[in-house]
C-alpha cells in the first residue's frame, strides 16, 4: 500500500508527457482556500486573522509555566520518581536542548507572526472599529511575546515584520530597540480600538485597554523607568476598571474565571466532543499525584479530580517565608497551599506500599486544584480552567515598586497593604524594597514571576544558588528524608539568561549563544 503514493505522480506524470492538455486540466484551485489578496477586506477577515493570535497564545503558556515556575523557588519538580518531569530544568543542570525552553521560544515567535500578519495586511487608513480593534490587539501580543523575550533570552531576534526568506538568519537583537518596539508596539495599541471594560464587574474575553496600560507598566518596570511606570499604572488604577476579590481561595480554580481581578485570561471552553483540546494539559501536571501513589476517599473525590501526576510541590523554602510572615494560619498561605493534615484530614493520603513521594516535603498546591464539579474527566484532570496572565495584585504590587522607587513612599505604602489587606495582614508603616519583595513572593506565589524578579533585583545568585542540591522526599509515614546532590543551582554569569535552544543556533549561523552556554 505504501507504494501507491509513489506510483500514482508518476502516473500523471507520465500521461501529462502525452497529452498537451494536461497541465490546463490539472491547474485547479484549492478548495477551501482564501487568496491573500481577497482577504483582510471585511470585518469578519480582520476577526478571523486576530483569532489566530489568541490561538496561537494558548500554546505558550504550557512550556512558559513549566520554564518560569521550576526556575524558581516557589515548586519542586515532582512526578512519581527522581526522575519524571524536569529535574534538570527545576535544579539547573539543563542545557539549550531542554525541550519546553524550545517549545515556549517557538511558540513566541508563532504569536510574533500572526500579529506581523495582521499588522502587514489590515490597513488602519479608513478601517471600521472592528479592524482597529484588531489591528490594536495584534500590537499587544506582538509586545507580549517579547515581554517574555527579552527578560528571558536578552537579545532575542527583532522581527517586526514577515521576514522573506533572507531575512531567515536574522542576528540577535539589540536589546534597547526590543524594548522600543514593545513600548510602540503598547503604545499604537493605546491610542486607539482596544476595547475597555464598562466597569469593575464587567469581564471580557478579549485584550483590553486596561490590560495593555498593565503592560505597558510592566515594560517600564523591567526597564527600571519608574516614573513612567508609576504613571501609566497610576492611570489604570484610578479607572477603577478592576479591584481585588474579596476571597483568595478560588481565585486560579475553575471557579475564579471572569475575575474583575483578571487582566488578561485565555478562554477555555468546555467540549467533551474534543476533549484534548478544551483544556491546557497543565491542570494534569499540577494536579496531584495520582495512579497508584494517593489514596482518595470517595468524599474527596467528588471535590478534586485525583488523576493528576504530582508535578510542582510548595518548597520549604516558600513554607518558611509564608510563616514567618503570616503564620502557619495566615489566611492567604491557607488559601494557596495545604499541609499532609489538611490533606489526610480531607480524604487524601500516601497509599502505605509507596516508599516515598520524591521532591515533596509535605505541601501541597491549593492554588491551581483541579475541581470536580463541572470538569470534564478524561483519565487525566483536564479543566476548562481559563490561563490567566496577569491580575489586579500584580499591577499593584508592581505600582508600589514603581512609586518607592521614584520617589513616592506614600503610594508605595498605599498599594502595597491594600494588598495586604486582602490577606488579612496588618498594614506595612515605612515601606521598604525588602517588604515588596516579600509581598511579590508570597501573593504572587506559583505564578511565573519569581525567577524573573530574582534576576532584575541581582538576587538570583544568592538565594537560588542551592536550588536543588536538597531534594526532600515524603515517607509514606509522613517523615521526610532529604538526597544530596552537590553540583545544582544558579550559577551566576550564565543563569540570569536562558539558552537560545539548539534548533535556532544549528540553523541560524548569525544567532550568537548567550554567555556560558
């Protein structure tokens, strides 16, 4: 059978050598396909080319999770061995061939060219609000792709438009012109077609205003250009567009999408008719360990989906400053994590026939359950569980930052306890670095922006230079014992930047390595 598919062009080609007429016969067009030059006409055109960027977003937050989150010191790899999942990513002994760090970089270049193709063939001169509005959200994922870019890979390839194919080996970008383009880029989207919530309780499935001026203030803040931080930030808040929930516990569940929390959220929607398409396969991955290793009474069950496969558990390192902050009763650390009590209290606990539950010291993620109720099981604990990007707290944390930083301690104070407030936490009087710092690790916790934080405040060296060489491990008795390995963690001069994966340097002789790789 295999031949056939040989056999049959040669065939053809055969009989188009004997009869002059073949060539006409044979020049059909393709069903089902629009020529470029008839489409990005009408409103519908511009809609369908912009859905393909919020498309092509979905498939970057899975590796992006994986990448900003075990770079941290927020989770432990996990999984049912030493080995599962990403134990060289998690305790840095990986190297430019690591699969997710190419995944993410790949899936950022594809948002990259949708929005180029948007941009290059919707035309702003005399467009409907419909085709602005598109062209608007096209700059914002082009901008949002290289905020994950440049703080990550450093000098990541310019491409503002559809490269020829000359332009295949483009060299490394240069880092002050990256960041002009995401200020252009947020900016173009600023001044006009975006769309903006009509109030605080208003949720929309799209990219907003308000969402854009948050990144916008992000830029500003990575850059260290905090006036222009705090002012663009300052904007957004006092549109009173967005607030905190006044509850924590669900606010990355199944029951949290459509936050007036929520900057930014992909949409997932529930169909069991494509069942490995209506959720990230993430939620099976945080999901706890299930198959053979965690018991689940019944009563649990009918709460939690117990198909999961264990990655990502709270570190001691987290445990320690949620206490020492908060208390082992903090409402927020409650809220986000749960201790071997809780859990055996609750229905779950360590099946007896296991030894030990490798990278676990008796934590477990609350934050990102996956609910039963109203999720579709398919083996795994899938959810339709939205992606969300960025919330309310960050853009206040990041305005507090912003404010200390250029010379306002009053609003630094005001941002930072409203925050704190909402955890049921005194307020902070003489606000300092120290306490944002503080704050961002524990509200922000498990939510990819450690690392990164790390890395702009020069800390990353210090406080991840162990990351991993003590690995504990869970005894089915509720000890736990720690392995000893001497050679991970940071290494400074090569970790504050990520390797350009292997596949771009083999093809591309212009792209030059990042320093220690």
């Amino acid at each position: 059978m295999k031949l056939n598919k040989y056999i049959l062009p040669v065939v053809l080609m055969a009989g188009c050598a004997v009869l002059p007429s073949c060539d006409d016969r044979l020049d059909i067009g393709q069903h089902g396909v629009t020529n470029v030059s008839n489409f990005y006409k009408t409103d519908a055109d511009a809609e369908e080319a912009v859905t393909a960027c919020y498309d092509a977003w979905k498939s970057v937050y899975v590796p992006s999770f994986w990448v900003k989150n075990l770079l941290s010191d927020d989770v432990y790899n996990g999984g049912e061995s030493w080995t599962a999942g990403s134990p060289a990513l998690a305790y840095y002994t990986f190297d430019s061939g690591m699969s997710y760090i190419s995944q993410w970089y790949e899936a950022l270049y594809k948002v990259i060219y949708r929005a180029n193709v948007v941009l290059e063939n919707t035309s702003a001169e005399g467009a409907s609000p419909t085709m602005k509005r598109a062209i608007a959200e096209a700059h914002v994922f082009r901008a949002m792709a290289y905020l994950d870019l440049i703080p990550y890979w450093g000098t990541p390839v310019l491409v503002d438009h559809v490269l020829a194919p000359s332009e295949y080996s483009s060299p490394n970008g240069d880092t002050a012109a990256l960041w002009a383009l995401v200020e252009a880029d947020l900016n173009a989207a600023l001044a006009g077609g975006l769309d903006e919530k009509a109030n605080v309780n208003a949720w929309t499935y799209r990219i907003t205003k308000g969402f854009a001026q948050a990144l916008l203030g992000k830029a500003y803040v990575l850059q260290k250009k905090w006036s222009e931080a705090a002012s663009i930030l300052e904007t957004l808040i006092i549109s009173e567009k967005y607030d905190l929930e006044a509850s924590m516990e669900d606010l990355m569940t199944l029951k949290g999408e459509e936050s007036k929390e929520t900057l930014f959220e992909s949409n997932w929607v529930y169909d069991p008719s494509q069942s490995s398409a209506m959720a990230p396969m993430i939620w099976v991955y945080t999901q706890w360990r299930g198959g053979g290793m965690w018991n689940h009474t019944p009563a649990a069950a009918a709460q939690w989906n117990d198909s999961g496969w264990g990655f990502f558990n709270p570190t001691e390192e987290i445990q320690k400053a949620f206490e020492s902050e908060e208390g082992k009763d903090g409402y927020r650390y409650n809220c986000y994590i749960k201790d071997l009590k809780f859990m055996n209290d609750n229905g779950v606990t360590l099946m007896s026939s296991i030894l030990e539950c490798p990278d676990h010291c008796g934590l477990f993620d609350w934050k990102y359950r996956v609910l039963t109720p109203g999720t579709y099981q398919w083996y795994f604990a899938l959810s339709p569980n939205n992606t969300r990007y960025m919330r309310y707290a960050e853009v206040l944390l990041y305005a507090a930052e912003a404010n200390l930083q250029a010379g306002d301690p009053a609003k630094a104070k005001k941002y930072l306890n409203d925050v704190r407030k909402r955890a049921k936490l005194a307020d902070k009087d003489n606000v300092t670095m120290a306490d944002i710092k503080l704050e961002r690790q524990l509200e922000l916790w498990f939510e990819g922006s450690r690392y990164q934080d790390l890395v702009r405040w020069g800390d990353a060296a210090s406080v991840l230079a162990n990351r991993g060489k003590s690995r504990p491990a869970l005894k089915a008795d509720g000890t736990i014992t720690h392995m000893t390995y001497a050679t991970d963690g940071f290494k400074a001069g090569k970790h504050e930047l990520l390797p350009f994966p292997t596949s771009e340097i083999n093809s591309n002789p212009n792209l030059v390595q990042n320093p220690g790789w």
